[in-house]
C-alpha cells in the first residue's frame, strides 16, 4: 500500500502542475490598451460544464439578458433557462477599464469563493483559463495562492482593450482561436488585415497563432447619428448583434449588408429611467417616429436615433426630393410613352382593317 505520506507528496505534486499548466495556459492574453479610459468589450467563452443563459448571466455578472442575447445576435426572446451544452462557445459583453498600457475587465465580474475552491480550479474550471492564476493573483493583491477563504469577492480580470484601431472606434473583441484557424481566415471573417490582427496581437509571422489562444480582434461598428453629447457615445454596435440603449427605450441593430449603418427602433420594454419612454416623434416630419423609412422614386424620407439625455431622446431625419428637372423628364418621359402607345395601337388597329 502507498503510505499517507508519499500519497501526500503525490498530491502536491499534482496540484503543482496543474498551477503551473494553468499559468502557462495558452489561451491567456494581454491586451494593449493605451487610450485609458472604459468601454465596452466581448470575449468567448468556452462552457465547461452544461447550463443555462441566466447562469451564464450571473456568472459574468452582465447586467440584463438582453445584453448576452444581443451580443450572440439571438432572439430576444430566448428562455432563461435554456439548456447549453458542454464546450459550447458563446460570447460575454462586459466593460473594460484600460490602466498600465494594458486593459482588464472593470472591475466586472468578479466571483465569490466558496468552500474547497483554489485558484486553479476558478481559472481553469469555472472561466476557462481566460486569464492566468498569476494575472488573478496580482489584481486581487493576493500573496499566498493558497490563502483564499470562502465568502472572498475576486475581481476577474478579462483581456480587453478601448484603443482605436487605424484611426477607427472599435469594440475589442477577444476571440478563442480554434484548431485549424489561421491569421488570414480571422481576418477575412471579420473584416480587418491580417497585417493588423499581427500588429494588434504582437505577433511577428502568422505562423505563431497558437489554437486555444485569446487573439484581440477589432470589430467595425455600423456608423451611427448619435451625438458626442449623447449619454450613450459612442454607439458602437457591431456587425451581427443588437443593443439597448436609452434607458432600454431604444434598439439598435447592426448589420454589413445594410450598408453598415445602425438600424434602430422603439424597444416596446420597459424604460429604466422613465416612468414611459418619451416621444421619438422626428421634427418636421408628421407621424415620423425612429426606425420609420418611406421611398418612393427619389423621393424618400427616414427618421433616425440620435442619442439621449436625462430628459430626451433624441432624433434626427433626412429628406430627399426629385430634383426639378428629373420630376420633368419623369413627365415628359411619360407623355413619350403614351404617344407610342397611342401609335402602335393605331398601327394595329390599321393593319385590321387592312386585313
């Protein structure tokens, strides 16, 4: 038999290495993050275990569900407690605080210990090894690994950035690289050079992209009316996902096909600032409300969302008429066509009667 000892010593040294695998893990990332500041960021996350939506909720600590299902583009009507299966991948929208030259998430979520927990099993078990035992240690001030009681809140710290990217606002995407991925293909799917995901990423040929590694994609945003005097600027709503704003009064939506520009409409849910949302009556357009488009022609007309305040929201419309000298040709045009008529019907009506 082995004695209590030795099986002791076995023990140690196991959970040693799996400490040391963990701070090794490939799937750690630290993103540049220079511009200072907060913003809004996404990651994947790799489910360890079966679950549901709202236990996903919790566990990021993402404030409403809608903001996890628009972010994963997935009807807003999507149960709660819908069941998830192991090693599924969805995507986590958090906020991210840049400090140091390097961004984390803002102090968001965080995760509470419970009896038998150690740092490598949070990092490992319960995240995914989005970050490392050492990066967990050092933003929670934790000397002794080992020295973690239950009831103690942990920051977590998610890779994130806020810097733009070639001069433009993005959302920093951390995107889990799968086996068989490459640079080229990440970059073709998202819309951005593989030159920049290699600068973006400190990566010196493409060659070096490790699978399960969290790679810092920049992801464009539909170009938007909002004001920078908005409480909600800069509206950065992706390709592919959707988001409340203006006290949930308001969504947006975001998609390429539609000429990257941000579509948005009245939510029809309850305001969190407001006893009722307020008018979305666009100014000089009578019964014109955010979202509302007509076309005819060259004439057209639409109403679009530009930004909030503690009192308003905001709206902005364009306009667009004939000019006068194509409502002309469009007339003349049109009495052409009827002298044709007019002839070739003369012309059958002749050849008839010839006959």
């Amino acid at each position: 038999m082995v004695s209590s000892s030795r099986l002791t010593i076995t023990l140690a040294s196991l959970l040693c290495l799996v400490w040391l695998l963990t701070v090794s893990s490939p799937a750690t990332a630290s993103f540049t993050c220079r511009s200072g500041g907060t913003c809004d960021a996404i990651i994947d996350y790799t489910l360890p275990n079966a679950t549901t939506y709202n236990a996903v909720k919790k566990l990021f600590h993402v404030k409403n569900l809608r903001f996890l299902l628009g972010v994963n583009n997935l009807p807003i009507d999507t149960p709660a407690d819908q069941k998830l299966p192991a090693n599924q991948t969805i995507k986590i929208p958090f906020p991210c605080l840049c400090r140091n030259g390097t961004g984390i998430s803002n102090k968001r979520p965080t995760y509470t210990v419970v009896p038998g927990d150690f740092l490598s099993h949070i990092v490992s078990d319960i995240f995914a090894n989005l970050f490392t035992v050492q990066e967990l240690q050092t933003v929670n001030n934790i000397t002794d690994p080992n020295v973690i009681q239950p009831g103690d809140k942990l920051w977590v710290p998610l890779p994130c950035s806020c810097d733009d990217v070639d001069g433009e606002k993005v959302v920093h995407y951390g995107r889990l690289v799968a086996a068989g991925n490459t640079v080229d293909a990440i970059a073709q799917q998202y819309n951005v050079s593989q030159d920049t995901l290699l600068k973006l990423n400190g990566l010196s040929d493409p060659k070096e992209l490790i699978a399960g590694s969290v790679l810092d994609v920049p992801l464009k945003a539909c170009q938007s009316m909002v004001s920078n005097t908005s409480l909600d600027y800069p509206l950065l709503v992706p390709n592919d996902t959707y988001f409340f704003t203006a006290a949930n009064c308001v969504t947006c939506k975001c998609d390429a096909a539609n000429n990257w520009t941000l579509q948005c409409q009245p939510s029809q849910i309850k305001s969190s600032l407001w006893k009722s949302c307020p008018s979305m009556q666009c100014q000089g357009l009578d019964s014109f409300y955010i979202g509302n488009v007509t076309s005819s022609d060259c004439n057209s007309a639409a109403c679009a969302y530009a930004g909030y305040s503690n009192q308003t929201i905001f709206t902005t419309s364009t306009q667009s008429t004939c000019p006068a000298s194509t409502a002309s040709e469009m007339r003349s045009g049109t009495w052409r066509w009827n002298i044709i008529l007019v002839a070739i019907h003369l012309a059958l009506l002749s050849a008839s009667y010839l006959r």
